[in-house]
C-alpha cells in the first residue's frame, strides 16, 4: 500500500481548523464561497485506486547493497511474469 494516504483523506482536508493556518487559509478566505470536509468516500476512484496500488521503496542513493536490491525486485517482477499463466489459473 502506498504510504501516502489519498490527498482528500490529510489532516489539511479533514477539517477547517487544521493547525496549519491560523486563519484557515486557504481554505477559508475571500476567494472561498463553499468549505468542503473531505471524507472517505467522497473520491471513490481515488480510493479505490489507493487500496489496490503497489508501493515500492524509493531509492535515493546508489551503493552495492541498493543494487542487489533492486536487482532482486527486477527478478522477483520477471517471475511473476513469466509465470502469470500458472499464477492465474492457480488463483481462479
């Protein structure tokens, strides 16, 4: 699961008194007619999206052992793929 929650599921959208705006900026402010709270349902696609993703690490340097790594996810995914035919007919 990513580990980033969908944005509309924040703090920042959970509610008008977020701590992050003293004075709710942005979300209330002049150019605010309607103040929406966001709750879970409301982007169902985005949901549903988030629910079924597959989140990977994210590398930010180079070195041996990262390498190994990586190379080791790259084989893990052509296994997977090489034997989808046997993994879905198993599944089903």
């Amino acid at each position: 699961m990513p580990g980033s929650r969908p944005l509309h599921l924040l703090p920042l959208f959970q509610s008008l008194t977020d701590e992050m705006y003293a004075n709710g900026w942005p979300r209330k402010g002049p150019q605010v007619f309607n103040t929406y709270i966001y709750k879970r349902g409301d982007f169902p696609n985005s949901e549903f999206y988030y629910s079924h993703a597959l989140s990977m690490p994210t590398f930010t340097e180079v070195n041996d052992e990262i390498t190994r790594t990586i190379e080791q996810y790259a084989d893990a995914f052509r296994k997977v793929v090489s034997n989808l035919d046997n993994l879905i007919n198993f599944a089903t």
